[in-house]
C-alpha cells in the first residue's frame, strides 16, 4: 500500500511538467481568447489619439477610394502608400468589408520635416483610412498633422503641419462631398 502511494505520487510528480504544460497552455489560451475578445470592444470605443477626424458618407467604399485618389492629386499632394486588408482578403477568397490605409506626402514637406526633427520621419506619409460600414455607406477617418507632429516638440515642424492641417482637411473635404 505504502509502495503504491508512492508510486502515484511519483507518477503526479512526473507527470508534473506535462500537466504545468498543459494547464499553462490552457490559461494562455484562453487569456489570449480574452485579450483578443477585449481588443474588438476596445476598438469600437473609438480612436486613441487626439486630433483624429471621422468623416462619415454616404458614399460607397469604391467611390470613396476613387475621390480620395482624385481630391490628392487635385490638392498637389503623393498618394504613397496604399494597404488593403479587403483586398488581400480578396485575393485569398474572403469577403470583408472595405479596409484601406492611404499614406499621403510630398517630397518638399518631407525635407522640411527632415530638417526640423529626423525622428519624427517615422510619422511619414501621413495616412487616411478608409472603412466600409454595414449599410454599404464608408467611413474617412484620418489625424491633423498637428496631433501627428506634436509631440517632436519643434516650432519648424509645428509651422509644417499646420499647413498640412489645411491640406489634408481640403483633401477629406473634396473626397466626402
């Protein structure tokens, strides 16, 4: 009896690691089930940065892609990026609804901002993102330059940005009319 009791305390105790293992396993499964359920009710609260600007239309994903490449080539500015999480979706057979981050400079802001603070060139190109809603209307949220560029702490890029202000604010308002 004795000899038994410790053969299965000798079996917990070697089996120790694999059930630590599992247990763990199970915990941080279901902590990133959590944190991730958490991250999609987070993300409808709204924007985390000051200064963002949600412009709601009545337009459809499409049209709105199409105006906002128009509204910055009319205001002088580069389309320089663009990402789509709908369309690499698409490309793999999903269907979701209309996701794309449009990144917009220019060269002579860029060497201006350069000149004012060079870490604050990971802020370039400044982006437009744009989302499809339920309804089949979109949605072109973007930041002011202004919120982007402050926390560099520089009157040069301060003065920089507000000039961008004015810009990209032409360039959503061209794109949502």
């Amino acid at each position: 009896m004795i000899r038994r009791r410790y053969s299965l305390i000798g079996l917990l105790l070697k089996s120790l690691p694999l059930l630590t293992v599992f247990l763990f396993g199970s915990v941080v499964s279901s902590s990133l089930f959590v944190s991730g359920a958490m991250s999609e009710v987070q993300a409808d609260q709204g924007y985390p940065y000051e200064g963002m600007v949600v412009v709601k239309t009545e337009k459809s994903f499409k049209a709105l892609a199409d105006d906002l490449k128009a509204s910055i080539k009319e205001n002088k500015m580069g389309l320089v990026t663009r990402a789509s999480a709908s369309a690499g979706a698409a490309n793999a057979g999903i269907t979701i609804p209309g996701n794309m981050v449009v990144g917009v400079y220019r060269n002579d802001f860029a060497r201006r901002m350069l000149t004012a603070s060079v870490p604050a060139g990971i802020e370039a190109p400044i982006r437009f993102y744009l989302t499809e809603s339920g309804d089949g209307t979109s949605v072109l949220t973007y930041r002011k330059p202004t919120a982007v560029f402050a926390p560099y702490n520089s009157a040069d890029l301060d003065a920089m940005a507000k000039e961008l202000d004015d810009i990209f604010e032409a360039i959503a308002k061209r794109a949502t009319e």
